[in-house]
C-alpha cells in the first residue's frame, strides 16, 4: 500500500511540474526569434501586412520576427513548410483563402489538406480585388470588356498571380457567369503579371486593390471594377462587378495567422490576444488601411475558425462547377 501511495504522490508530483513548466513556457514566450512565413514574394500585399505586423509584435515582444517569404504552388509553400515546422510556436505562417482553402482542392503535391493541419490563430485582413486593364487599349468598362470578348473569342487574354489562385479564380468565375472565353496567362506573383499587363502583353489581370491602386492613380492602369459586393474603402469611387453586372458577385481574399499542429494552446493562446491588442492599435490599422487592407480582427479563435470553414465551402462550390484541376 505503502508503495503505490509512493508511487502516487510520484505520478501527481510529476504531472504539476509538468504543468508548471507548461504555463511557464507560455508566459516566457517567446524567448527568441520568430519566423512568419509568407507564401507570396516581397512586395506584395500579403508580405507587407506581415511586415507591418512582424514589426509591432518585435516591439511587443521584444524578440526579433522575421518574414521569410516562401513563393510558389500558389502561395502554398509556407503552409507546406508549417505543416513540417517545430510546433513550440516559433515558426507561424501568414497565409490566405488560396493557400489554405483553394489550393488543397486543385494540387496533388501538398502534404496538408486545409485547416485540420493547423492550429488556426486570428484573422487580421479582407481584401478586395479589382479588375484593371491596359491603359492603351479601348477597355474602360466592364461592358465594353464582355462585348469585346463575346465578338472575338480567345482574343483576349489574362493575367493572374499565379495557378489556382484567388486572382486566377475570378476570372474564371466571370467567364463562366458571363460565357465569354479570355485567354489565362499565369504568372509567379503580382510585379511581372502588372507589368506585362502595363506593358500591353497581356490585356488585364484581378490583383488586390492594395497592389493594383498605385498604378490606377498614376494612370498606367484602368481601375474597371472591385470583387466585393461593397465598394472598396481605399477607392469608393469604383464599381463593384455586382454594379457592373454579375448580380451577387462577392469574394475577396481573407488573412490570417496559423501555427503547426500540435503548438501548445496557452502559447497559441497568447499569440493569438498580443495580435488582437497589436490589431487594435491605431498606428497599425492607419498603416494597413493605408496598403488597401480592411482590417478585420476575429473575436476569438473560434469565430476565426468558422469563417475559414465558410469560406472553404464557398470555394469548394467554384472549384466544382469550374472543373479545374491543376497537377
């Protein structure tokens, strides 16, 4: 009896050390530096939200964050880094609606299915696209881009950011809606795909409003409609397409912070208010506002988890009915 009481006392002795050192670590952390990983290349709009925010939690944490940029797949190979990453909370991605509810559906090469690979933490932007056009071409408007296209099929022709994604699928959501056939050239991020678009190779492309609006203001570009069904705050003057003629067209690009599967809850708790309070701070909201970012902050990790849940039912929809597939 004597002994596994011994033993007893032994066992629980252990499990509240172990506890201990768990609440420990949570509150130590982070106790060096910390990786965001973005699947998109520098200066875009998803690279310079993280930056914006990397450099507030430095300052809050008093730790250096580092955004390693991981482009290609889509956008995908962060969280296919992440999902192989040290789960202690030191490696975290800032990823979006393609890598994360897209891209799983349409490439056979990524080791991770979507959210359940995850621990999702917040969710910290909504972006609207906008459909712009070369500057020296007679396609000012929406309508005159569809008859254009519906008098001379495959004359036309697209850029995206890349295969599969949000910029890719939009596209093909309009001409599916709209039965016109534009030609799709894909490209490995936004820099090359406006400058061709700029330059006339190619006629238009959708890219965020954070990326497409300097070059609409500095008239390279033909602002022609935005992909929410609101106007955009940063440019209210632009129709939506919902306007412009496809009742009901609403979709935009979320972003939000993950960490690996299996990271600690009260770390990932943690993480998850010093972003909330980070998110709060006016400094930061002016500055993401400023790119063309609507700062949208979840509640709770569960309102977050939610939404991404929504939105992948809403893309798996698209994907069906478009029957795209890329291998």
């Amino acid at each position: 009896m004597k002994l596994k009481l011994k033993t007893l006392l032994l066992a629980c002795a252990a499990a509240a050390t172990l506890g201990a050192g768990t609440q420990a670590h949570s509150q130590a952390f982070p106790e060096k530096h910390v990786t965001i990983m973005v699947g998109f290349p520098p200066g875009t709009s998803t690279d310079a939200v993280a930056r914006i925010i990397g450099d507030q939690l430095s300052r809050r944490w008093g730790q250096p964050v580092v955004v390693d940029n991981k482009p290609g797949v889509g956008g995908s190979l962060a969280l296919n880094s992440l999902k192989n990453a040290k789960n202690d909370g030191y490696t975290l991605a800032l990823s979006a609606t393609a890598p994360m509810n897209i891209n799983p559906k349409l490439y056979g090469s990524l080791n991770y299915k979507g959210l359940e690979d995850f621990e999702p933490i917040i969710q910290t932007s909504w972006l609207p696209y906008m459909l712009v056009t070369n500057n020296g071409k007679n396609l000012k408007s929406f309508p005159e881009i569809v008859e254009y296209a519906k008098k001379n099929p495959g004359k036309l022709s697209y850029a995206s950011i890349g295969q599969g994604t949000t910029s890719h699928l939009l596209m093909e959501i309009v001409k599916r809606d709209l039965a016109i056939n534009i030609e799709h050239i894909p490209y490995k991020g936004s820099s090359q795909a406006q400058t061709d678009v700029i330059g006339g190779s190619v006629d238009m492309t959708f890219d965020t409003v954070v990326s497409t609006l300097p070059h609409v203001k500095s008239g390279k570009l033909n602002a022609i409609a935005v992909s929410t069904i609101k106007r955009a705050e940063l440019a209210p003057e632009i129709r939506t397409i919902d306007e412009a003629g496809i009742r009901g067209f609403n979709y935009g690009a979320w972003l939000g912070f993950f960490a690996p599967k299996g990271t600690d809850k009260k770390v990932v708790e943690k993480i998850f208010l010093d972003l909330q309070s980070v998110l709060a701070s006016a400094e930061v909201r002016k500055k993401l506002e400023n790119l063309g970012s609507e700062v949208v902050v979840s509640k709770s990790r569960e309102e977050f988890v939610e939404m991404v849940n929504t939105d992948n039912a809403k893309w798996s929809e698209v994907i069906k009915t478009l029957k795209i597939k890329i291998e």
